[in-house]
C-alpha cells in the first residue's frame, strides 16, 4: 500500500471516504561540529552551505517518515494538506514540523 | 591595527569571491529555469484540466544560502542607518529560486505543480537564510 500525500485539501482524481483527523511528526537535528566550523568557514565568501542543506533534507525526509508511520498507523491510505513548519531553537540545528489530516480515499 | 588589516582582507576576499559566486550562482538558476519552465508552478489547487490522473505526489526541495563577509559589514551599516537592505535581497532570492528548481528536479515529467508552499527558517545563525519549497506534483494519465 503507497500512502499518497498531497498539500491540497483532496486527492485529486480520488474521493475521500473517511477522515482520521491530524498527525503530525517533528525532528531536530544538528550536524557535527567539523561540519559547523566548515559551514562557518564557507561564511566569509558566500554561496550554499552544502553541509547545512543535507542536514534540512535529512530532517523533512525524518519528519515525513514519522508522520507517514503515525498516518499507517491509523489505518489511513492517504495525506492531505500537508504543512511544513520551520523553526529555530539552536544554532546550527534544523527543526522540522510536518502535519496533516489522514484521510482513506477510494 | 593588525585587526583591522584583517577585517580588511575579510571584507575584500568577501567582497571578490562573493560576488563571482552570487553571479555564477544566477547564471546556473536563470539556465534551469529555462530548461525546467516546461511544469507549471501555481500557488493555487484548482488549475486541474479535467483529464484522468495517474499518480499524485507530495515533492520539496531547500537550499541553504549564506551571505559573504562583505555583506555582512555592509549589512550591519545599512541597519544602522535603516532603510532598504539590498544586500539580503538578493540571499533570500537566491535560496527561493534555488528551493523551487529542487523541488521541480524531484518531480521529473510531472504536468503541473500545485499549490507551492514556501518556507525560511535559519540554521547557521544571523547571516544565512534557507528556503523549503514544497507543493503537490500531479502526472496525468498519458
């Protein structure tokens, strides 16, 4: 069974037979200090910070996972309205919140 | 007098190098928005042709953008002063653009990109800002 997620209100094409109210999953994560130094270093001249975008695609991939277990869980097939929150607690650390309604479509 | 000879050096290798980098990194987004402007991004959730669909997908992209030591000085002088601050301007643009081509890599063949989300946060303190895009990818049946 795929679970489809969507960030629109339905899946489109499907109709949605039961609703299984919110779930939600979150993760903070940092990457080691060799790697913040680097990043600090990477400061003086600019551009991307490589280390610090793996670090942003490991937390979403982290938080979508938890939140497709809570989903599985409950019996549902698919996601909708899927938000992403971002916020700061710790320098050089990624808080996602993900969240959503699990719904069962046809 | 040794710190500020240092700060000097800071700010023209940031200044230099900066500068080559921001203009290269321009060059690359302007290049795979053209190859990429085939799927169309909307912001709403009903653009949907009334054709079949085959799958549907939830798809992101980020980017970690951070400012170079020229405009960090520059951005600390221009606060002071107030008014617009040109030097961030172009950091946060960068890292949008760069966030919406990803999530468009993720989603290869896909007919229309609903409903785009944005989101900044910061990771590595006051000077870089990174950008989540996501949004729902929708293929039709072919």
């Amino acid at each position: 069974m795929i679970l489809v997620m969507t960030n629109i209100e339905s899946v489109p094409g499907k109709k949605i037979v039961e609703h299984f109210g919110l779930v939600c999953g979150s993760t903070v994560r940092a990457k080691n200090a060799f790697k913040d130094f680097g990043a600090g270093l990477k400061n003086l001249v600019g551009g991307e910070l490589k280390a610090y975008t793996e670090l942003m695609n490991e937390s979403r991939k982290q938080a979508l996972e938890r939140l497709k277990c809570q989903a599985e869980n409950l019996g549902a097939n698919a996601i909708v309205n899927v938000r992403f929150s971002t916020s700061n607690i710790a320098n050089g650390a990624a808080e996602i919140y993900v969240y959503g309604t699990a719904v069962r479509v046809e | 007098m040794a710190d500020l000879i240092q700060l000097a050096i800071f700010v023209a290798i940031g200044y230099f190098v900066g500068t080559r980098i921001e203009k290269k990194h321009y060059r690359s987004i302007k290049e795979r928005e053209k190859n990429l402007s085939c799927c169309p991004v909307v912001t709403g959730d009903d653009f949907l042709e009334d054709k079949p669909i085959r799958t549907t997908r939830l798809v992101s992209g980020s980017a970690v953008i951070s400012s170079d030591y020229f405009k960090m000085i520059v951005g600390g002088l221009l606060n002071f002063i107030g008014g617009e601050m040109s030097v961030f301007e172009s950091l946060l643009d960068r890292a949008r653009r760069e966030a919406v081509l990803r999530m468009k890599l993720e989603a290869p063949g896909a007919d229309i990109i609903l409903n785009l989300r944005l989101e900044t946060s910061t990771i590595a303190g006051k000077n870089s800002c990174e950008a989540l895009a996501y949004g729902t990818a929708v293929y039709y049946q072919k």
